[in-house]
C-alpha cells in the first residue's frame, strides 16, 4: 500500500503576492481587516463573507480592479474547495477582469484558479492549458513558490491520463524550483510523486531509489510523519521486488516509530496493511490476517474510507486463498461500501469485479453474473457523462417548454396550410413523374451508348499497356536471372575466403604456440638469474604479462574456430540453477575480493531447474561474472538474480559499472569487437567472450540481450525453458 504526501497549503495567495511585491500588501490591508471584522460577526460561510465585501468593493470603490480582482480569486477559489456549484461563475469574473489591469500576480491567480476549476471537474487537458500559462510567467518572473505549485500540478494532470514520462518532468521541476526556495517539505512531496510516478510505470527499482531520498530527506528534516510514510512506501516497494526480508525491516521501523506518537494512527494502519501484504505474497495466511486484522481495527475506528477499502479488500483476499468464502465476502461487500460513501468510482469498480470472481470460486453464478454486470454498468458510465447528460436534459426541457407554446400558436395557422400544400405536393408529384416517364429511357439509352464505346477504348488502351508491360516484365526477369548468378558466385567466393581466412587464422595461431611458450620459458628463465632489485625484473614481469595476455588471446580465437567449424554437440541434463550459481560466485571470489568488489545473489526458497549442457552453462556464467568484474570499479556490488516468466528462467547478472552506449550495444555481441567501455582494474580483454557465449546460449534454444543505460552499469540477461516439473 503506497501512500501519497499531501503538504498543507502553505504557499497561499498572499503569501505569493508578498514574494512577488511587499508593498503592495498596504494596498489591501483596508480590505483584509474588513474581512476579518465581517466574519467575526456573521454566522455564514468564509465565501459569503467575500462575496459581500466583493458587493461593498464594487459601490465603494468602483475604479478599485484590483481589490475586486484579489476579492473575485478568493471567492472562487473558496468555492471551489467547498464544492460550489457557483465556483465557476466568480472565476470566470475574475479571468475577465484581469483583462482590464496589470497586476501580473492577480493575472496569474486567476489562471491558476481557472487552472484548479478544470483539475478538479476531470478535465486535466484544459487545465494544463491554464497550468502552462502560469508557469511561463511565472519563471519569467522568478517566482519559484508559485513555479513548483504549478509544476506539481502539471505532473497530477498528466499522470490523471497516463502521461507519465512529462508527469515525470514537471515533478522533477517542482523539486528543482522547492530546493531554490528552499523548502525541504515540498521537496519530499515533490519527490514521492516522482516515486510514486515510477511505480505507476513499473519501475520499481526507480521508485525504490526516489522512496529512500524522500526516507533520508525527512530524517533530515526530523519530520515524524513523513518518515513514517516514506518507511511504509519503500518497505512496499521492497515487496514489490521480492525482497521480503527488506520490506518488513522498513515496515516495522515505521511501526516502532508510529508507536511513539499516537497521532499517527492512519499511518500505522497503513504500514500494518503493508505488513500483511508481505506475508500475502508469501502465502502466509495466518499471519498475514494477525496483521490485517491489526489494521481493520484501526481503520474501522478511525472510519478512514480509503484505509477500510484498501484492508478489506486484503482480508478478502487472505479468505479467498483459504476457500473461506462467507468471511471474503463480507469484507470486500464492506470495502465496496467505503467506496460508495467516499464515491470513488474506481474502487468501486474493483469491488464489484472482486465480489463477483468470489461468487464465481463459490459456484455462485447468478451473484457472480449480477455484481459483474454493475461492474460492466459502472465501468461504462462516468460522472462527466452524467453532468453532460443532466445539463443537456435540461436545455432539453427548457428548449421543449418552448417549443410546445409555439407549437399552440402554429397548429391552427398549419392545419390552414396543410390542405394548400398537399394540392400543390400532388401537382408537383404529378409533374415529376411525367418528366421521368420520358427522361429515364432516354438517359439509359444514351449512357449504354457511351458505356459501350467508353468500354471498347479503354480494352484496346489496356491491351496496348499489357504488351508493354509484359516487354518489361520479360526484360526485368532476364536481369533478375543474371543478377541472381551474380550473387551466388559472389556468395561462393566469399565462403571460400572465409574459409581460407579461419584456416590462415588457425595455422598462425596454432604455429604461435610453441615460439610464444619459448619466449615465456626463456624470459622466465632471466627472472629467476635476475637480482630482486634489478630495474630488468620489472620489464621481464611485463614481458611475462604480455606474452600470457598474448596466449590467452590465442586461446580464445582457436576456440572460437572449433566453435564455428563445428556442430555444437549439446548434452543436456537437469541443472539445479541455484547450486551452479553458487559454485561459480565460489570460483570468483577471489577476484572480486582483490577489487573490494561484493557479489549479491538473494536466498531462495525454491530450486530454478533447466535442462542444459552443464559445460556450456557454465562457460556462459563464469564469462558473464567475469566481465562484470572487469568492468566494475571497486567497492561496488554485483547483484545476480533468478526469476521466471511465463515458463522461463531468466538468470540477470547486473553490474556498476560505466554502462554500455547504445552504439556499443549493437555490436555488443560480434567477434573482435572494442567497446568504449575498457577493464577497470586493467584486466585483458580480447573481443571474442560474448561472441562465443551467443553461440552456446543459441545451441541450448535460450535468448541472452543486454539492458543498459550508460553511467548507470550493465545488465546481461539469459533466458531459457523452464524445466518440467
């Protein structure tokens, strides 16, 4: 369970106003004390208030647009947070009056209410319109308090219709725009919507990165509240990636931390809700209903409508997976009336379709047809339907009044006329069928004479173009012939060549041993007479480097030719994915230990069994380990996963590193191939391990690719079927 970070309001009208002008504030001291006096001495609304000194602004001061401008923005936008149907009429006021002046914060307020109008009736389009307006003055004016408002309400805007990618943008402004000012509180709310944008998107491990800056942040800023909820959205996402024990750490920190302040029981509800998820996922039943039930609790006394909804629905769930059908359906029929109080028509939605797949495991299926359909009802309608249609049924109504008092005053007038007309309608009916009497043999005459010589003319053009073309076609097949002799002799040469070429690249490899062993021996045979302190030891070590890097590089081409001369045999057997990876972190872990280099490879309480050639499977592990060590510099981590999909296992060995361009990552795998990217820890590298790794993954039917983005590490993924059970 995600929970969002709703700041207070702290950057009001006026303190706006005060950033962009203080002495302006003078101006309007009259009028706020005038308010003030007012409501001390009525019984109505804030918005009544205004509206009456708006009435005494307009026969006071009536020159003063600027007072009833300021005025005209604070009524709508008190309207518009009491859900006044008049809320529109007053910003509408105000968007014309500013028109008239030029205050520029009073223009701006007025867009930005107009703005709020449009977010908070679902029309997310025509308030970014408004939205932008705003924000490109307000950037040009510095005013950042008002610039990472807007920008946070730009990015709810897009995120309303899935515009995720430019949600991300604007969320990232507002970041930027509250560490100007600087305000840490709106930097977290800013920075969990940013989260919360990756999770929509399934990006957990960004969601996760951006959860724990907003973690750090409020630890930062001691803030008791926010670090509850940041603890509860990164153990949730922890959750979300499978790593179980990481999530209750979290979430249970955030419980010792609720539990030291009582005023935070909807939160501790929440992480109690997160708590049960955990142990959902891992069908621990029992104990996810000790921890659900801990949340109903709360929930149920706190009448929180969002937090009923949300554990209900859970312990309709846990029910579900214990066949206990009566206790699933009475949570999730109380979970769908939290969601009717509150009006949340998708949670609506969601219990309707979740009551009726309970009904239809319990063999219900006249309740599970009957709830099904008012999800199907519910789902079709919406509430900016139903106010279109409402308003149109009432211009409809009046449009009808009206029409039926004319109709009263013509129905004499059209029963006089109506006999005139129907003596001349026979007349002119008359009239026309005499004319078509003879008009229309003569028109079907006249065109099956232009049809037939339209249709000789244009067999004879066709006749005339059919030869040509088959001239060209005869032409055309004649150069296809000869083109296509050409490129199977050329295809023959070039398979000879290739063949000359990996039989020269083999003798001169193989010839290369035994000089490059001699040379090896005999430099050797200089260190051991060589003095220890000896400037000549240095350069015979690197002669020795040298020559080994020389033969490894020998190795790998003479393997890469038996791989390509030969049919790989593949020797398949069941491999018990989780041992193998174990054995080959064990045959690294000297290497990684010299680079200070650590190797994560999670716990699992299931075995990933394959059937594969146990040699060629390890060849491809120990490259892909090995490169990764390579390109890693140190104290860095190497995370090495397991996973299914869809009755593959896919193995992901993800690295630190400098990451691979886009450009690298297309000759990723071919032969002889220099990345950009070189050894951290100057290995040697020769170009042929991916190369060879391709072939034998291909051999065993499995797919290899790498995930990438650059200075952020590499990822190479390997995939094959999944063994039967």
């Amino acid at each position: 369970m995600i929970i969002t970070v709703q700041q207070s309001q702290r950057t009001n009208y006026q303190v706006l106003f005060i950033q962009y002008n203080k002495r302006w504030i003078y101006h309007l001291l009259p009028g706020i004390l005038c308010l003030f006096v007012h409501r001390a001495f009525s019984q109505s609304t804030y918005s009544d208030s205004l509206i009456g000194e708006l009435r005494k602004a307009k026969i006071k001061a009536p020159r003063n647009k600027k007072l009833q401008l300021n005025l005209l923005n604070q009524i709508g936008e008190n309207l518009l947070k009491e859900g006044s149907p008049d809320a529109l009429k007053y910003i509408r006021q105000a968007l014309i009056l500013s028109t008239q002046t030029n205050q520029k914060v009073d223009k701006l307020q007025s867009q930005f209410v107009m703005g709020l109008f449009y977010q908070k009736n679902d029309q997310p389009q025509q308030a970014i319109k408004h939205f932008k307006d705003v924000l490109k003055a307000s950037k040009v004016e510095k005013t950042y308090a008002r610039s990472a408002e807007v920008s946070l309400h730009l990015g709810n805007c897009y995120r309303s219709f899935n515009e995720i990618k430019s949600s991300l943008f604007h969320y990232f402004e507002a970041a930027s725009f509250y560490r100007k000012i600087p305000d840490q509180a709106g930097y977290i709310e800013a920075i969990n919507n940013v989260a919360g944008a990756f999770y929509d998107l399934g990006e957990y491990r960004n969601s996760l990165k951006y959860f724990l800056d907003v973690l750090k942040t409020a630890q930062r800023i001691k803030n008791i509240r926010l670090i509850a909820v940041a603890f509860n959205n990164v153990g949730s996402t922890y959750n979300i990636l499978g790593s179980h024990d990481k999530a209750q750490e979290y979430l249970k920190k955030g419980l010792e931390l609720v539990d030291q302040n009582k005023n935070l029981q909807r939160i501790k509800g929440a992480l109690l809700s997160s708590l049960g998820e955990v142990f959902l996922l891992q069908k621990k039943y029992n104990k996810a209903l000790e921890y659900f039930d801990q949340a109903w609790d709360i929930a149920s006394k706190l009448q929180h409508q969002h937090l009923i909804i949300v554990v209900a629905r859970d312990l309709a769930k846990v029910y579900v997976q214990q066949k206990d059908y009566t206790n699933a359906l009475k949570y999730q029929q109380q979970s769908l009336v939290a969601a009717q109080t509150s009006k949340n028509l998708h949670e609506m939605q969601a219990s309707y379709k979740f009551i009726s797949a309970i009904y239809k495991e319990s063999k219900d299926f006249e309740n599970a047809f009957f709830y099904y359909d008012k999800y199907h009802q519910l789902r079709d309608s919406s509430d900016q339907r139903g106010q279109i249609e409402a308003t149109r049924r009432m211009e409809l109504r009046f449009q009808n009044t009206q029409k039926e008092q004319a109709i009263k005053l013509l129905t004499k007038e059209k029963q006089i006329q109506e006999a005139h007309f129907r003596h001349q309608k026979n007349l002119i009916y008359l009239g026309i069928l005499i004319f078509l009497l003879v008009l229309i043999p003569s028109f079907i005459y006249y065109r099956h004479y232009k049809e037939k010589k339209h249709t000789r003319i244009l067999f004879e053009e066709r006749n005339k173009i059919i030869a040509l073309q088959n001239e060209k076609i005869k032409a055309q097949t004649y150069h296809m012939e000869r083109k296509h002799e050409e490129v199977q002799n050329k295809n023959h040469a070039l398979i000879t060549l290739n063949q000359e070429k990996n039989i020269l690249v083999g003798m001169l490899a193989h010839d290369l041993r035994s000089p490059l062993n001699q040379l090896k021996g005999l430099i050797q045979l200089c260190l051991m007479t060589a003095s220890t302190d000896d400037e000549t030891t240095d350069y015979l070590q690197k002669a020795i480097q040298s020559t080994e890097r020389l033969q490894t590089m020998i190795d790998r081409i003479l393997d890469l030719k038996v791989v390509e001369e030969q049919e790989l045999v593949v020797h398949s057997e069941y491999i018990n994915l989780n041992l193998l990876l174990e054995e080959v972190i064990g045959n690294y872990q000297e290497q990684a230990h010299k680079k200070l280099i650590k190797i994560v490879l999670p716990y699992y309480d299931k075995s990933f069994e394959a059937n594969l050639d146990r040699n060629f499977i390890l060849q491809i592990l120990e490259n892909l380990l090995s490169n990764a060590l390579k390109f890693s510099p140190p104290h860095k981590h190497i995370y090495i996963n397991l996973s299914t999909q869809a009755n593959k296992i896919r193995i992901a060995v993800k690295d630190e590193g400098p990451g691979i361009s886009a450009e690298d990552q297309q000759k990723l795998f071919g032969k002889f191939q220099r990345l950009s990217a070189q050894p951290t820890g100057g290995e040697n590298t020769v170009g042929l391990g991916l190369s060879i790794v391709k072939k034998f993954v291909e051999a065993m039917d499995g797919k290899i690719w790498c995930e990438s983005v650059p200075g952020e590490g590499a990822c190479f993924i390997v995939e094959f079927e999944q063994a039967c059970a």
